[in-house]
C-alpha cells in the first residue's frame, strides 16, 4: 500500500515525465516538414518529361527550404514514377493522399496520366498541379486542379500565328492517337479557320509506332505547305526522319511537346529546320534584357546546369521548369494562406505576377493555367540546336 508522500512522490515523477515527453514531442512537431507529393514520368517513353520535371522539383523544394522554408518549416518531396502509366499513376497519387498524406501534389507528367489521377485529387480536396498540356486538364475548370503548362490552345495559335507570317494557306496534320493527341487535333481543326488555313489531310498514328511513311504519303499527295505533327516523345524523330526519307521538302511543324535536345539527337540531320513552340526557357540567352523571365531562365539554368550539373543526363528542355514553378506557386500560396486544404487551393488560385521560368502566372476562377500566347516563341532547329524562329 503508497503512503500518501509516496503518491504525491509518485505523481510528481509522472508529471515530470510528462512534461519532458510533451516539450520533446512538441519540438518535433514544430520542425515536421510539410510533404508535397509529385508524380511524374520518371522513366519509360515520357522520360524526358518526367525525369527533369521531377529535378526541378526536388530543385525548387531546395531553393525553398534555403530561404527558410515556410514559417520555419522545410517542404519535403515524396515522389512516385508512373511510368506514362495511367494505372501507375493513380496507384501514385493514391500512395500520396492515402498514405503520406501530402498538402498538394505536382504532376503528372502526361495528359493521359493527369486526367486518371484528376478525380482523387477532386475527391480529397487536394490541390494538384499538373505539368502537361492538354486543355481537357483545367476545361471545364475543376477547382481542384491547375497545370503549369501551357495549353494546346496556346501552342496551336502560336503555330497558326507564325505560318501566317510565312504565307502558308494549306496544312496536313499528323496526330497521336490518345488524349494529348487528341486535344491537339480538336484546337489545330477549331483555330484554323481563324487564321484562313484549310487542312487538306488530316491522320492518325499510334504512340509506339515506327514508321508513319503511309500517313506522310497521303498529306504530301494533298499537296500542302507545312505539316504539322502532335504528339511527345521518341515517335515525333521518327516523323522527322520518315518525312526526309520520302524527300518531303515542306517545313515540318511540331507541337510543344517536342522543344528538347534529345529531339534533335534522335532525329539528326532530318530535324534541320524544323519549327515548334516553346517555353522561354529554351533561348533564354537570346531573350532581350526588357523581357521580365530573362533573369529567371538565368537563375533557374544556371542552377540546372552547374549546381546539381543535371544537364549531362537530361539536358533542359522545354518541360523542365514547369514543376519549379509548381512548387513555387504552393509555396507562396502556403506563406500566404497556410496549410488548410481550401485555403491553400484559393490562394494558389489568387496567384498573380508571378513570373517563372515558364511564363508569368496570373489565375483566376476561370483560369487555373494563367498564361497567355506571350508565354511561348517559336523556334527552329539551326546547325543541330534550337534558336528563335526565323
């Protein structure tokens, strides 16, 4: 039987314990990074995608915590590879809510990826933005899904634009068969008429296809001026090459998706010439000193190339800021508006002037991409590199 000093002893042992435990437990608690989750094509046939997407990621999250984090918090970085996979992607992101329970989730890297993944994200009510382009991503508007890329819309109208300085009336298209393909076609169909072009042929290919001598061999016997091709990755070269093969001499149009060295590397001398839309980012040093993104691209290149010396496994290409300016809206939406998951999502989309290293970013209700036309150039391939179009 305790005597009453020796439960007073007891309770005061308990007490003290107690406290210990409580400060301990606290300091912890107070230094616990915030996670953000991305899922991005890390390997398989969007690679080049995925991969620079996801250094940049873990890039900005440094830049962030440097800085001094978020009211003292770091950011962490939990990432999963889709693959390109649908499947695998919604298995990521499920991971990401379910499991790690992230504040806000960058990526996926692919239109058919973010479109799986988008209704989880809708569900949980966990913002989500996305690095790829196609306009089904943010139209309709979902209020919990936003994109750093810039859309089909854009790169179609900044094509059209550039062919009507060039005096081109008649086009053949050439797209991939899924829903970046897709959603290239629907706005290279709705914005011709607009820039009086008319599309003579208009074809289809698969995503793993080899050879595209038969689509290429009705679009020249339409007798256009230019083609235009949509789609990402290895199978865009082959267009180039196939299209050089069958002594095609009209100018090749490709789509966004396609501004990357490893582009030019696949498709050699049969890619000299060709024309696309782009991110600043791929002539930062040409871009006049007036131009608000020019010391950004500066920062963020320099960084890329001779800090974390990335370039040597995937050099910069046009995707590879769109998840540094992701992390960088959540960050400064969550200085602003803290963690809460509906406050966060409307300070991410009250984002106004902020200029990345894709575009200069200003969303609204309506607008859950926030960059205009201004946003991309066009270039061409010039002596095995990208340069302004001429």
């Amino acid at each position: 039987m305790k005597t009453a000093t020796g439960s007073r002893k007891y309770g005061f042992q308990i007490a003290l314990i107690w406290a210990v435990v409580t400060v301990f437990t606290g300091s912890a608690l107070a230094e616990e990074a915030y996670k953000v989750g991305g899922i991005f094509s890390v390997t398989g046939r969007a690679s080049f995608l995925g991969d620079p997407e996801k250094k940049s990621m873990e890039m900005a999250i440094d830049a962030v915590n440097a800085a001094g984090g978020i009211d003292g918090r770091k950011l962490e970085a939990v990432i999963y590879d889709t693959e390109g996979d649908p499947t695998k992607a919604v298995m990521g992101i499920s991971k990401l809510l379910n499991k790690d329970n992230v504040l806000a989730v960058i990526g996926p890297s692919t239109t058919p990826t973010t479109l799986a993944v988008m209704p989880f994200a809708e569900k949980t009510g966990t913002p989500l933005i996305s690095c790829a382009a196609g306009n089904k991503i943010t139209l309709p508007v979902n209020p919990w899904v936003f994109k750093t890329a810039q859309s089909d819309i854009l790169a179609v109208q900044t094509i059209y634009e550039h062919m009507k300085t060039q005096g081109i009336k008649k086009i053949g298209i050439l797209t991939v068969a899924d829903a970046f393909g897709e959603s290239g076609r629907e706005q290279l169909e709705a914005q011709a008429g607009n820039f009086g072009l008319t599309i003579v042929q208009a074809d289809k290919f698969g995503g793993n296809d080899t050879d595209m001598t038969a689509q290429l061999t009705k679009i020249r016997n339409a007798a256009p001026q230019a083609i235009v091709t949509w789609t990402i990755g290895p199978v865009g070269s082959i267009v180039a090459k196939n299209k050089a093969q069958l002594g095609v001499t009209i100018p090749l149009f490709q789509c966004h998706g396609l501004p990357d060295p490893k582009y030019i590397e696949l498709a050699g001398k049969a890619s000299e010439g060709d024309r696309m839309p782009a991110t600043k980012l791929m002539v930062g040093s040409a871009l006049p000193e007036t131009d608000p993104q020019k010391k950004v691209i500066a920062e963020f290149s320099h960084l890329y190339r001779d800090v974390y010396k990335y370039d040597k496994e995937f050099p910069i290409n046009t995707h590879s800021g769109y998840a540094w300016d992701a992390i960088t809206i959540v960050a400064n939406a969550m200085r602003k508006a803290g963690t809460d998951p509906k406050a966060l999502r409307a300070a991410i989309e009250q984002t106004k002037g902020y200029v990345g290293v894709s575009g200069v970013y200003n969303l609204t209700a309506e607008d859950h991409n926030g960059l205009d036309v201004d946003s991309m150039v066009m270039v061409q391939v010039k002596g095995g590199k990208f340069v302004p179009a001429e």
